[in-house]
C-alpha cells in the first residue's frame, strides 16, 4: 500500500533511509556520512521538513507491508522545478515492486498537477538505482553540470491518463 507519510512515521523513514544508503555508500564514503547516531538524527529532520511540506511544495509518500514500512520517496516542486529527492527502498523488499509503486505514486501527483518535466540525482556509483529509473524512462542531460559524485537524471513526466474511476468512465 501506497499512502502519504506523517510525522509519526519519522523514526522508521530515517532509519530505512540509513539501511537503504548504507547498500550503495558503504566503502566508497566514510560510514559517518551516511550512518550513525548524528547522521540518523540529522535525516530525521530533514524528512520532518519533507513530510512537513504543503502539497505544492512536494510530497511524501510511504510504502507499507502488513504494517511495516518498506520504502519511501520524496519530492519537491521550487522555482517551478519539480526534483525527485528521495526514493529508497529497504533491502529487505527489493525486487517486490515497491520502488516501482512508489515512483507510480509520484508521477500520478506530477501529473494531476501539471508538471511537465522532473529531475533527479543519483550517485554515480549507485548502478542499481540507475538503472532502475533507465527502466522508468529518466534519461541523463549531457548538458547538465556534473554536481560531485552524483548524475543528473530527467524525466518527461507527460499527459495524465482518463480518470477511470469518473462517473461514465471505461
């Protein structure tokens, strides 16, 4: 299930945010920079700021599984460009089709709202999540500066679909 996040689930989207960053960091980044007692607390905070966001700011969505959270993604909108922030899932559920719903659940809002276009940043040894978007049809923009370690991703968000739950629909 697929639904927006609250403050409450703050402790478990930081520390599936930790697990999750941990899969492609480790042994290319000092561990403190993405693990530990004042990293955890300063993800905390900035998914309470995310979750905190107004709907035209960004969203927060969370994926659940009998209970138990097991992915989460993240998105913002400023200055009329709308940026993929965040989208992790915890290994444990890999290959389940979570991330997959996740990223379903943030262009259905791209498109309700009219956003033609998003980016994203993935780390650029992070080949799992790359080509998890190449299969969701982010593409990289030559053009784009390099920011760091990290690739710059964009997506042609497009059209939304017939409302098929609207009265007379299908």
């Amino acid at each position: 299930m697929i639904r927006n996040a609250y403050p409450a689930d703050l402790d478990a989207i930081a520390a599936l945010h930790t697990r999750a960053r941990a899969t492609y960091y480790r042994g290319r980044i000092p561990e403190e920079a993405y693990a530990g007692p004042a990293e955890l607390a300063r993800s905390r905070e900035a998914w309470s700021r995310a979750v905190a966001r107004s709907d035209a700011e960004g969203r927060v969505f969370c994926a659940e599984q009998d209970g138990e959270l097991t992915g989460v993604a993240a998105f913002r909108t400023t200055a009329g460009e709308t940026t993929l922030t965040q989208l992790h899932v915890d290994p444990d559920h890999w290959r389940r089709g979570t991330g997959a719903a996740l990223h379903a659940a943030c262009l259905d809002a791209w498109r309700r709202s009219g956003i033609a276009r998003a980016r994203l940043e993935v780390f650029e040894h992070n080949l799992r999540a790359q080509a998890f978007y190449a299969r969701h049809g982010w593409r990289p923009d030559p053009a784009a500066p390099r920011t760091g370690s990290h690739l710059t991703l964009w997506l042609a968000v497009g059209r939304p679909g017939p409302d098929l739950t609207a009265p007379g629909a299908g």
